[in-house]
C-alpha cells in the first residue's frame, strides 16, 4: 500500500471539468454549423476548419515555444475561439485573412493575457474587430446563400449579398422602413436563416437549439442573454411605437444580425463576463443598449460585438460595484 | 493648407505655453517642502525597498533616520541589513552622526529534516504554500516543528539567496543572502534565524528546533535535537542553553570553538566553512538512549511552533 | 408534503453514498490502551486532573475545563494512567494527552448504566445547565462547542426555539441518522431538557429528506412530546450548518458576523440531544459517541458506539481492516473532515466518523487555470467570492479579504467541490481566514 495523502477538505470532488464545460459549448454549436454548411455550402466548412485548426496552432506554438509551459490545446477553449470566429466572418473570406484573425484571436487576445482565464475580452471578437476594420472590404461582402439540396424562394434581387441590417441602414438614407422591409425576405427567412450574414449569425433557430441545451446543461446562466435581449426588446419597441417609418421593429433587431450568437454564446464568455447574477444582469443590459445604439446611429450597421466588447471592459468594474448578497447582510444593515 | 498649418502651430503653442503656466504656479503653490538630507539618504540606500528594517521601504526608511537625526541626534535601532555597515556609515556621514558598526548577519536554515533524515509518512496534496501547510498538519516526515519544505521563505526572498534543494527537500541559503529577515517573518514554524555571518562565514548553531523530548522528536528525524545537555556540558564560554528540550547556542557568546560539534549524540549541530578534521568522531550512539527525564509541557511551548492555530477547527457546527 | 423546506443561498449535491445507513449500531469493545486528548473542544483545552500512575475508573474526571469557552473531559476507561504525552490527535499535530492501560470497565459511583428511558426531568434551569457544564458535554455535530455556553443566553437577547440538527448532511455519516432511528426517544427527552435549560417553549428537529425512515420514528415519537416538531428538509448540502439550518427551518437569516442566538435561535446536534439526555438523566458524563466507520473499499462499513480515546485502528480493524487500496483517512465526512496521519489517532468527542476513501478518489484533480465560471460564487451558502477571496489570499492582501467578509465562510468546501479547474479555493480561503483571525485578535489586544 502507497503512503496515504493528506489535504484540506472537501475530500471530494464534483464531476466537473474545464474540459466538460467547453465540449458541452461546442456541441451546442454543431446546429448552428450544420446550418451554416448547408446555406453556404462547402465554402462555410473551408473557413470552419481553417479557422479551428489555426487557433488550435497557434495555441500550441505560443504555449510550447513561448511560454514554454504545458500545453493544454484540447481543453477545447481553442477550438471554441476558433469556431465562433468562423461564425462571425462571411463563408468567402480568403484563406488568409482567416488565419490572420485566429492569430490575433490567440495570440494577441488571450495568450498574451496569460491564456485561459485572463484574457479581459472575448478572443474570438477581438479577432473578429480587427478583421473587420482591417479588411472591411473583404469582411462585408456577403456571399448569397444558396441551398446545398432542396430549393426555396431565393431572395429578393434588390438584396444583393447584404445582411438585412446593411441593406436597413444603407435604405433608410433615402427611404422608409415599411417600404425596405416590403423589399426584404419575411421574417421566417430570417428565423431559419435563409438570409446573408456571417456564417453562424444567419439562423436563428439552430442558435437557440444550442442555446437551450446550454442552458439546460447549466454551463451559462440565463442573465446575460435575458437581460441582453431584453434591452434590446424594449429599447427598439420604445423606438418603433415613437417612429414605425424610421425604426424597424423589435422583432427584425431580435432575428437580424449576430443578437441571438452575441448573446447566447459570446456576451455569456464565462471569463469575460462579471461574477455576480446582478453584475450580469447589468452586463447584459449595457450590451443591448449599445448594440442598438451603434446599429440605429454609428456607423456600422451591426454592433453585437462592439457592444460586447466594450461591455468586456467593464466587468472588472461591474464585479466590483455589484456583489453577490452576502448571507445575513440585508440584517446587517438595518 | 500653409494657413491651416499656421494657426495648428500658434494655437497648439499657446496651448502648450498656457498649460505650462498653470502647472508652474500649481507646483509652486502644492510644493510639499522637504528636507532635502531625506534624498540624499535614500539616495545612499539600495533601493531594494525589501523591508527587512522595518519600513515599508527605503523611502520610509530615509524619512525616519532623518528624521530621528533631527530629534534626538542619534541614529540608533535604525539600520538597513542589505546595506550592512558601508551604507549605514554613509547614511551617518550625510546626517553628520557616526554610527557603531554591526556585525553582519545572515539566515540560518535550523532544521535538517531531509528526506534522508526525515522518511516520508504521508503525501501532502494542496497548495504549495507552508502558511496552508502548517495549519493543516505536522508535515510529511511527521516533525511538527520541522521544515514543510514548501517554500515559503524561497518565496519571500527578494534577492535570490534562498533555494530548495530538490534532493533534502529543505531551502539552502547562499552568498546574497543580506539578513532583510523576508523569510524569517515568512516561515510559519520560526525555523530559521539571522545569526552573525562569522569570520569567513565560519558558523556553528544548532539545526533543530524541535521542543519534544527525545524519544518522540529521533523517532521522527535522525538528527534531531533531543535536549540530552552534553553540548551545554560542553560548553565553556556558557553560550548554550537548554529550553523545552532543545539546545540554542547564542551566537554572541559562541567563541566558535568547535567542541560541542562532536559530542552531539544526533548530530544536530552544524559547523559551516570550517577545515575539515583531521580525524572524523566516531558517533556516540549509546549516548542517543540517555534521555532527558520527562518533563511537563511548559508554557513556552505553545508559541506557533508546536500547537496549531486556534482556528485550525472547522468553524461551524457541520453534520 | 409539499414543497420541502431548505435553505435558499447555493449548496451543492454530492453524492450521498450513506454505505452504513442500514447497519445498527454495535458497541465497540475496549480498547487496550486509550489516549484521551486534553482539548476536546473548540477554545482552551483542559488542565489535566490525573498524573502518571494514578489508577482511574470510568466517568472520573481527567481535565478540568477552566476558561469560560472550555469543557471538562472524562475518562472513558478505567485503568492506570502510562502518562501525559503528546498524542497525535485529529489535528495532525501531537498534543497533550492522558494515556491508559485499560484495566477492566470500572466506573464510578452514580452513573446510570441502564437503558431504561427516565423521562421525569427534575433538575431546574440552572441545574441542567450545570450538569451540561460538569460532564463535559460539546456539540457533537463536529464544532465541538462547548454546550452550557449555548445555553447560557447572553444578556439582552433572548431565545424562543431550539432547533436540533439531525440533517447530518456529510456525504457517508450515518452515525445522527442510526441515533435517530434506534434512540429517538432518548433524543427527544435530551430535547426537551434542553429547551428547559434555555427557557423555551419550542423546538424543531431538522432531517434531510434522504432519511424517511428516521422522519417517520421521530414524528411518531415526537407526539407524545411537547413543543416539538419535526421539520422535514430537502437534501442540499450544506444544510448543517447552523446558519443554513436556522434558515431553513424558521427562514431566519443570521446578521453576518454574528451568533445564531442574534435571531433567537440556538442550534444543537441530535447526538448532543442524546449526550445531554444521558448526563442529565442518568449522570453519565461524555465518555462515548456514535462513530460511522465507512468507505466504498471497507469490507462491513457500519455505525458503533465507540469510548473516546480509542484508536481509530481498532474500529478499522471490527469494519474488515484498511483495505489494500486505501488513499486516504478521514476523521469526519468528505466534505468538512479532517485527513488524519495515523491509524493511532484517538476518537474524540468530535469525531462523528471515519471514512476511508480509495487511492484512486484521495488524489485532487489537477488545478489548471480558473475559467471565471462563477460556480463557487453561486454554490456559496454565505454568499462570498470564493475565488475573489482565494485571489486576496493567495497575494496575502488580508485587509482586503476582511473587507471581502473572508471570516463568514464557514469551510464547507462547496467552492473547491464544483469548481472544474480544480482549485482549491477553501485551502487559500482557509488560510485568508488564519491570517485574518490574527489580525482581528491583535487588534483587539491593542
């Protein structure tokens, strides 16, 4: 018999694991690629692939040769970064492009945080940003979907390859929105995500597939995606009740865009989002109101991930400002 | 486009001058007015900002020589242990006071429970901190006072002059060692010490601290203390004594006269940098059966080395 | 029955792996020699009563308990007193102990060893509260707090339930949940002096619900008793503790900081139930608990009647001997107890049982880096930043930790059990909480 082993208690563990929580987050993701393949064809696997397997790359060359550490690439953070980076760019993103936003993704946004665990915003955003701004030609020119098999009503020709939100904003310079929306596909397209897009954000069905066995799996919490959606339901339904001509409503913000993968798989980042239910409550809130902000007056048509990422910056504060409620405290106060 | 770069040039300039001039009556009207002997002073220091005198860091350290020169023209119970005596005369000679010299310190590991000397019991599986450690258990050779071999004091070296070695498991002490007293403060079981560096760093103390009788503290570690008394026999200059079952020898009267070494039965005092003799003692080993009598448990036994704090309890009725 | 009560802040669900609830309990023949620890309690320890040589019987006194949070120790064996030695006791460290060569089973004069139920009680308050004091009675949930002090009702508060622990929700321990089933009405005649030693007119048994068959003696039981009450609990861990329990039951919330008593409350276990019954009843001074001898490897897990001071070998020995795949001992549950060193550790009055846990569950999963998942905030039954705290600690920045309510924890390692990244949160936070304690007690020295 081997020496026996002394540690602090608990002297047992539960039975979860890093590992788990990520997997878990992955194969919530599968609906949502599945759904990309098959609207977008091949091409959609092509960035897919490219964009997991050189995250996973990079993360292992930074931790082997940089920080000269253990390397730990199938804990699946890696390829969850990855996956949502494809999510968030078009399906003909060249090849290159991909590799240079999983690039900054790892090796600017997480491993020089220190890795898993520190890094203050979400990697595959910030991947996604500076893609974005350095690229923009090539990260907004949507290719149109088509279907792998089967057909259906193919889209209105007035769309061209833009995302619904694009073809809003630039419409709304010179017209009003009940006349743009006669010339959109119906919101049914939408919901199923028969619509141009980045290759995750289009469907919204197979999101929320995702999101519920989430959900149900208890790897997030629902007061982030809740009180993001939330805001953003009832900051545009304030707006459309004052204006039906000049803003769409609730309903087109909620099945457009990347809202519903913000908010489910991004905003709810478990290590860029605060501690407590009400700092996450908050957290989510700040997201909609930004992201309404920047699609209704900035300059971009769509501002999921700026939104998150600059309520990102805010979690170190909002951890400090709202506390969980400590037991015996409301007692104590009084 | 000449126009537009003229009037960026003024109207930044006359920014630039504006600002200056605020800032300028700003300073001058915030100006804390100081004595200037507290630069000069923290100046001479190292700049290590360790602690070990006592003051957050050199800074603090300045302002209170100086300000201890100022009051009572002396600077005595203020010395900087890095520095040692060099800075010290300097830090004399700018607040115009001389300063007695002190002998040099440095830290002294007292305890050689290696894992030769110490067998495994059990596995201690947690946080590699002894702080932890120490209110969990005795430790992994079973000795309670012992060394946990976590490295608490590695940790809290600021100079590079404290190591574990992998094969002891115990911290060894090296040349930069410059006796701040870090991992005195840091060592939860008060096992090591700062004692006098000695001519050419010739030391002789006692590696143990083990205050159990003899019987239970050898059936833990081979070399450890068990208060038999015949170094204090030994002893003519009256600088070792015996405590709770445990030799110290004062390092102010120890004359380095090597004698008691040989006549420790556990061999628990250790001679450092001095030429070997010409003929090894062999070890007494009948000796090592002549225990001490029995004594109660006195009262200095229960400083923070032998009882765990008192909070080591679970604080909750739990079922 | 509805909805079942329990307590609303985290908790988590280890698996209960209750392996001895089944097994009644044995009484444990003596041991041959006996090593009684002078602390036995939460606060000072005793000052030792006997010297080497002295012949003893059983129920005499040993320690005497001489500081107001302290208690009395009894020998639970007769014989000659070896010495007074440091003994490794729970604590991993060795301490003083009195050490006997048992010598028959004398006792001394007046203990009632019948099993006779003596329901008249005819002691008044006072004098319950100082039978409680002289026979050395703790709280035997774990805590080891000594009991007449709960009972004695600081000035300006005032009490108006008694609430006994019978959650016992340690994964394993079964020694509460056998009490319950085999000596419910001893509990329940404990429970009433105890409310007449505090002045109340009302108290209520807490039981998780994974015990039916113990819910149901004791509420048959309890009718034929005034002011009781048994309160069915869901199972959540860590429903035991004080704090948790008293929410639970009569949804109070005791003040951050403070003591149970601050909402009228006073908490005892169902095994301090039964020791007060059998020292006020029938003058037997604490001298025996129930102790679960448990773990998936022991050959006859079960629960025994065990006299304080004996080596924790010789219950291993009766439950089939250490079996070839141990990794670790444990003196208490998996959750709260303490990993002991040796299988010389003696049983005291705290130990509510042993569980031997297999080389492959006494390893700790590997620690990687925290994801900021949040899990040991929301499984936190006092509402802390586990990893907030086990941060502050870790970069010893203990003003900070006091601010982060570090001293509200009460170790019931919820953190560390769900955390995935392995990181033992409770050791920092434990170790914040040491230093922090020290802080505090200097302070108020000053």
């Amino acid at each position: 018999m081997s020496m026996l082993t002394v540690s602090g208690s608990p002297h047992v563990h539960g039975d979860s694991s890093v590992k788990k929580i990520m997997y878990t987050v992955v194969i919530a993701m599968v609906p949502a690629m599945l759904v990309s393949v098959y609207f977008f064809g091949l091409d959609a696997l092509r960035v897919l692939v490219i964009s997991s397997l050189s995250c996973l790359f990079f993360e292992w060359l930074i931790q082997k040769y940089l920080i000269k550490g253990p390397v730990t690439i199938f804990d699946g953070s890696a390829l969850i970064t990855g996956i949502l980076l494809a999510f968030n760019v078009p399906s003909n993103l060249p090849t290159w492009i991909i590799i240079v936003g999983a690039f900054v993704a790892i090796g600017m946004a997480k491993m020089s945080f220190g890795g898993l665990g520190k890094n203050p915003f979400n990697p595959a955003l910030v991947g996604r940003i500076f893609l974005l701004i350095s690229f923009p030609v090539q990260m907004t020119s949507w290719p149109e979907p088509k279907m792998l098999f089967g057909s259906m009503a193919s889209q209105p020709d007035a769309m061209g390859g833009a995302t619904p939100l694009g073809f809003l904003k630039e419409g709304l310079k010179n017209s009003t929105v009940p006349e743009l929306m006669s010339k959109m596909p119906d919101l049914m397209m939408d919901f199923i995500g028969f619509i141009g897009g980045s290759l995750g954000e289009v469907s919204v069905v197979a999101l929320l597939l995702g999101a519920i066995y989430m959900l149900i799996k208890k790897v997030i919490t629902w007061q982030i995606p809740f009180a993001y959606i939330g805001s953003v339901v009832v900051f545009t339904g304030i707006l459309w009740l004052i204006d039906p001509d000049m803003y769409v409503d609730p309903l087109f913000h909620l099945l457009t865009g990347g809202l519903i993968l913000g908010a489910f798989f991004m905003a709810t980042d478990m290590v860029s989002s605060p501690i407590s239910p009400w700092g996450q409550i908050v957290f989510g809130i700040g997201c909609g109101v930004i992201t309404i902000l920047i699609r209704i007056w900035g300059a971009y048509p769509e501002g999921v991930s700026f939104a998150i990422l600059i309520m990102n910056a805010f979690t170190p504060l909002l951890n400090r400002w709202l506390k969980p409620k400590l037991f015996g405290e409301t007692i104590k106060a009084a | 486009m000449n126009d537009v770069m003229i009037f960026s040039v003024i109207s930044l300039g006359a920014i630039g001058i504006a600002a200056a001039v605020i800032l300028y009556f700003v300073a001058q009207k915030f100006k804390v007015i100081e004595d200037p002997k507290i630069d000069e002073v923290e100046e001479a220091l190292p700049a290590a900002n360790c602690g070990g005198c006592g003051f957050p860091g050199c800074r603090n350290f300045a302002e209170a020589t100086v300000k201890s020169a100022n009051e009572s023209k002396h600077i005595e119970g203020l010395n900087c242990p890095v520095g040692g005596n060099d800075v010290m005369t300097t830090v004399a000679a700018i607040l115009g006071l001389e300063v007695e010299e002190s002998k040099p310190l440095i830290a002294v590991i007292r305890c050689n429970g290696s894992r030769e000397n110490s067998p495994q019991k059990v596995e201690y599986d947690g946080p590699a901190t002894c702080a932890f450690a120490h209110n969990l258990y005795s430790g992994e050779g079973g000795c309670q006072y012992g060394c946990l071999g976590l490295g608490d004091c590695v940790a809290a070296c600021q100079f590079d002059a404290i190591h574990m070695d992998p094969v002891t498991g115990l911290p060894v002490v090296n040349d930069k060692c410059v006796a701040c007293g870090a991992c005195v403060k840091a060592c939860p079981r008060d096992i090591i010490e700062l004692r006098f560096k000695g001519p050419k760093d010739k030391r002789i103390f006692v590696s143990c601290v083990n205050k159990e009788r003899g019987g239970p503290a050898k059936k833990n570690c081979a070399v450890a203390c068990i208060g038999c008394g015949l170094c204090e026999k030994e002893c003519k200059f009256d600088a070792i004594t015996i405590i709770n079952n445990l030799a110290y020898i004062d390092y102010e009267k120890c004359k380095l006269c090597r004698k008691c070494v040989p006549v420790c039965p556990t061999n628990a005092i250790h001679e450092l940098h001095f030429p070997p003799k010409k003929e090894k003692p062999v070890k007494p080993e009948a000796a090592v059966k002549e225990e001490k009598p029995e004594l109660p448990a006195s009262k200095e036994e229960t400083d923070k080395g032998g009882v765990p704090p008192e909070d080591a309890k679970p604080g909750n009725q739990q079922a | 029955m509805g909805i079942l009560k329990t307590f609303s802040l985290g908790g988590v669900h280890p698996p209960e792996n209750k392996l001895s609830a089944d097994q009644a309990i044995e009484v444990l023949p003596l041991p041959k020699q006996a090593f009684i620890p002078l602390n036995q309690n939460l606060g000072a320890p005793g000052v030792a009563q006997v010297q080497k040589g002295d012949v003893i019987k059983v129920g005499q006194l040993l320690a005497k308990g001489e500081a107001f949070i302290s208690s009395n120790v009894h020998s639970p064996v007769s014989g000659k007193v070896l010495k007074i030695d440091n003994v490794m006791d729970p604590s991993g460290y060795r301490r003083p102990a009195v050490v006997v060569n048992v010598d028959g089973d004398e006792w001394v004069d007046g203990i009632d060893r019948t099993d006779t139920l003596v329901k008249e009680i005819k002691l008044s308050q006072k004098e319950i509260v100082e039978k409680i004091h002289q026979l050395g009675i703790v709280g035997l949930g774990g805590a080891t707090f000594p009991s007449h002090v709960k009972l004695m009702v600081p000035e300006g508060k005032t009490a108006d339930v008694l609430i006994i622990n019978g959650v016992e929700c340690e994964p394993y321990l079964t020694a509460d949940h056998r009490l319950m089933i085999e000596k419910g009405d001893e509990i329940l005649v404990g429970t009433t002096i105890l409310m007449k030693g505090l002045g109340v007119e009302r108290a209520i048994i807490g039981i998780e619900n994974n015990k039916p068959d113990a819910i149901k003696n004791m509420t048959e039981l309890a009718g034929k008793f005034k002011g009781i009450e048994v309160c069915p609990l869901k199972v959540k861990y860590p429903q035991g503790g004080e704090k948790q329990l008293i929410k639970a039951t009569i949804r109070r919330e005791v003040p951050s900081g403070k003591l149970p008593i601050e909402v009228g409350a006073v908490v005892n276990n169902v095994g301090t139930a039964f020791a007060v019954y059998q020292a006020v009843q029938k003058n037997k001074p604490l001298i025996e608990r129930v102790v679960t001898i448990t773990g998936k490897s022991v050959a006859k897990p079960g629960n025994f009647m065990v006299r304080i001071g004996t080596p924790i070998r010789e219950l291993i020995e009766k439950a089939g001997g250490l079996p070839e795949d141990s990794g670790k001992m444990i003196g208490g549950g998996p959750m709260m107890g303490k990993a002991l060193l040796s299988m010389d550790t003696p049983v005291v009055k705290g130990s509510s049982g042993i569980l031997i846990l297999r080389e492959s569950e006494s390893k700790r999963v590997d620690v990687k880096n925290c994801i900021r998942c949040a899990r040991c905030v929301s499984v936190c039954p006092m509402g802390l930043e586990a990893v907030l705290l086990a941060q502050l600690a870790e970069m010893e920045m203990w003003e900070e930790s006091e601010q982060e309510n570090v001293m509200d924890c009460i170790e019931c390692g919820s953190c560390h059990y769900t955390c995935p990244s392995g990181r033992p949160l409770l050791d920092y936070i434990r170790l914040g909480k040491s230093k922090v304690g020290q802080i505090i007690r200097n302070r108020g020295k000053k």
